[in-house]
C-alpha cells in the first residue's frame, strides 16, 4: 500500500527529527497533502496510527491533516480556479485520476488542467 509506506517514511523523518533535538516523544504532527498528491487521506492516517504504536517515541503523537482544495489552470481562457471535490473522500481517487473533471466557471469550458497540490508537507512538529 502506497499510503503505508509514506507514512513509515513520514515516522522516519519525525524520529530523526526528535534525535536531531534530543526529544523523547512527539506529540503533534501537522502534514498538507496535496489534492493531486495521490495519497488517500484516510488510509494514510490508518497507516501512521497503526505503524506508531511500535514506536515508543511517537506513539502518542497525534495528526494532523491539512488537504487544500485543488487548483485548475483552464486551457481556455486561462484563469485559474479552486474547485473542491465534490465527490465523497472514498472516490477522490477517482477523481484525482481524471484530468478535466469540471467546468471552468469563468468560461464554462471543461479543459481544466491540474495546478500543483501533488505535494506532502511535513508544516510543524511538537515535541518535547
Ligand atoms: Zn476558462
């Protein structure tokens, strides 16, 4: 699972983090994912809560999420929109793999290309 393995490489980089400060436990982690990025929210924060747990020093560490609406570029007239998903959390992958999903709601056309929102962002990081 694609997820899973982001969120081990996420724990990864907390726990370097944490040696990095002399920290013994992380108790908030706030992350963007990108509305492009790929990454299923839910099955991304299974992945982190279930592979802490053996992890002594984030263990208690709680995510946080942030995922921004996705931006288009229309191909026709040019200007850039936000245009939520609007389908239910269980379909964005559905959604995230169509490249024209919606009409520009300036021109009313439908070649909208994706703009950015592919990244994860590690924002902040509590620990103590
Ligand atoms: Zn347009």
């Amino acid at each position: 699972m694609h997820e899973l393995s982001l969120a081990q490489s996420l724990l990864d980089q907390l726990i370097d983090l944490a040696k990095e400060h002399h920290a013994v436990r992380i108790n908030r982690v706030s992350v963007t994912l990108g509305p492009f990025s790929g990454v299923v929210r839910d099955s991304f924060e299974f992945g982190f809560n279930a592979l802490k747990q053996s992890l002594e020093i984030a263990r208690g560490a709680e995510l946080e999420l942030e995922t921004p609406d996705p931006v288009y570029l229309c191909l026709d007239c040019g200007k850039v929109s936000v245009i939520p998903f609007s389908l239910p959390s269980d379909r964005l992958e559905l959604a995230m793999t169509s490249h024209y999903p919606k009409k520009c709601p300036w021109c009313c056309l439908n070649r909208l290309s994706p703009k950015g929102g592919t990244e994860l962002i590690l924002n902040q990081v509590e620990m103590e």
